[in-house]
C-alpha cells in the first residue's frame, strides 16, 4: 500500500518536472487583444456597410460574410493557423475561427482529390456544430409554432 502511495508520489514529481510551465496572463492577454482586433474589425466593416445605406440587419448579415470569406483565404494562404497558435481562443471564438474550422480541413487533404478530400473534409470538425444546430432550431422552431 505504501509502495503504491510512494509512486505516486514520484510519478507525480516527474509530471510536473516535464510538463512546460504556462504562460496563463500572457496567453490570456494575447486571446483578448487578437479577439478584441478581430471584433472590431467586424464592427468597422459593420458600421461601414450600415452608412453606405444598408439596413442593421443586412449590414450584420454581409459583416458576418465578409468576415468568415476574410478568414477562409487566410486559411488557405496558411496565415490562419499561425494566428491561432498566436492568439489561441482569441482566434478561435469569432466566427472567423469557426470558418477556419470548417475550411482547415478542407485545405489539409485537398491533394486527395475534390470529393474524398476537400468534399470528405469540409465538414469534418464542423459537421456535428451544424447538424445540432439545424436540429436545435428545427425543434425550438416547433415549439414556438406549437405553443404560440
């Protein structure tokens, strides 16, 4: 039982002498001026769109658009991942790392061919997210109509 208790403990020294210390503040910190970034970049382009004579919601709806095309060629130019490895979830959490989600995939196995490689690929990370989604909005979408 000792001995047991014993290795452990050792084997709980040796994680903690191989596991590379984090940098938590400054992680964090890189997260919320990338995300901040992109965010406002987001709402220039929204604010833009809106004087030049789009209604709010049509503004939204090309800000969004524009955003996630922004980051597909980003993607496929391999600048995306290196901001993600930058900034982690200040880059993951915008819509735009939801597209890079979608498109990484897609441009990994392009060399496979247009169906079993970008086709195959391009839902494989945001396959599930857009399947709830569709499910969780059909189901709402009937109880709404139900109970109204």
């Amino acid at each position: 039982m000792q001995q047991t208790e014993q290795n452990k403990q050792i084997y709980g020294e040796m994680v903690k002498a191989a596991s590379p210390g984090s940098a938590i503040f400054l992680n964090s910190l890189k997260a919320f001026v990338v995300g901040g970034i992109i965010c406002t970049i987001g709402q220039v382009i929204h604010n833009l769109l809106i004087s030049a004579g789009l209604t709010r919601d049509d503004s939204g709806t090309v800000t969004a658009a524009i955003l996630v095309v922004v980051a597909i060629l980003l993607t496929a130019l391999g600048l995306y991942g290196k901001l993600g490895k930058f900034a982690g979830a200040g880059s993951i959490v915008p819509i735009t790392g939801f597209a890079n989600a979608i498109a990484a995939p897609a441009m990994e196995h392009k060399k496979e061919g247009l169906v079993v490689g970008i086709g195959a690929k391009l839902f494989l990370i945001a396959g599930p997210v857009i399947v709830y989604g569709t499910l969780a909005s059909v189901v709402v979408g009937l109880i709404y109509y139900f109970v109204r």
